[in-house]
C-alpha cells in the first residue's frame, strides 16, 4: 500500500521545509541490516547538498524521529546543505514506512533546527515509490 502521493511523482522525495516546497530523486539502501536509508545526493565542494532519511528497521511501521542516540524502531531525518540557508536536522516526528521491497514508499514530518539553530518544520512529506539503490 503506497502513502497518498499528491504532486510527489514516483522516484521522489518531497516535503516542505518551513512552508517551502522541496522535490528530490532518492533512492534507498539497507546500511547493516538492522538501518535502512533513503537518500538524495547532489552537488560537490560548495554546491553540495544531501537529504538522508534513516529508520532503524526493516519493515513497514511507524518510527519516532529522535534527535541522537538513535536504537532500534527510531528514525532519524538530515537536509544537508554545504553553504547558504536551508538545512536541517530533525529533533521529533514521525516516519511511516507503509511498503518496503523494490521500492520504498512512506510519509513524514518532523520539528527540528537548521545550521544556525532557528527552529525549522519538516511537514507533508512523502517518500514515494523510492527504488532501491
């Protein structure tokens, strides 16, 4: 069962960063078997940016964003940006991975802070149909 999609094509990640839009390519990797990522990568040296969403399972569920000190059943949401305003690091929420197989499909919100620490929102996301890497 894939989450309701809305504008967010097959293949993307999307979400609104403090009420502003933002549309990726991802793809999706298990790290260790116990740690699943999806991932966007894009740029380098300054222009370089990365979005990574972990959840530390294998399996469709809901997984409570945590800030650090993460363990089984939590997930964890990173916007990396090299330069410049716009990332961010997720401190609560929540991930729900609804299918978990060639693809990956889910949505997510979290509240967290950006590289100088303002308080930043992480809303509407949606992780759809995310192939494996």
């Amino acid at each position: 069962m894939s989450p309701v999609a809305g504008d967010c094509p097959a293949g993307k990640m999307c979400f609104k960063l403090n009420g502003s839009d933002v549309q990726v390519d991802a793809v999706w990797f298990d790290i260790n078997g116990q740690r699943t990522r999806v991932y966007y990568e894009n740029g380098s040296g300054t222009s370089y940016e990365n979005i990574e969403i972990d959840f530390y399972g294998t399996a469709p569920g809901s997984y409570p964003i945590v800030g650090q000190n993460w363990s089984s059943g939590d997930a964890s949401f990173q916007y990396f940006k090299a330069t410049g305003p716009g990332g961010a690091s997720g401190n609560s929420g929540t991930v729900e991975i609804t299918e978990l197989g060639n693809t990956v499909s889910g949505t997510f919100s979290a509240s967290g802070t950006d590289a100088q620490g303002n308080s930043v929102q992480i809303t509407d996301g949606v992780i759809n149909r995310v192939p494996a890497d």
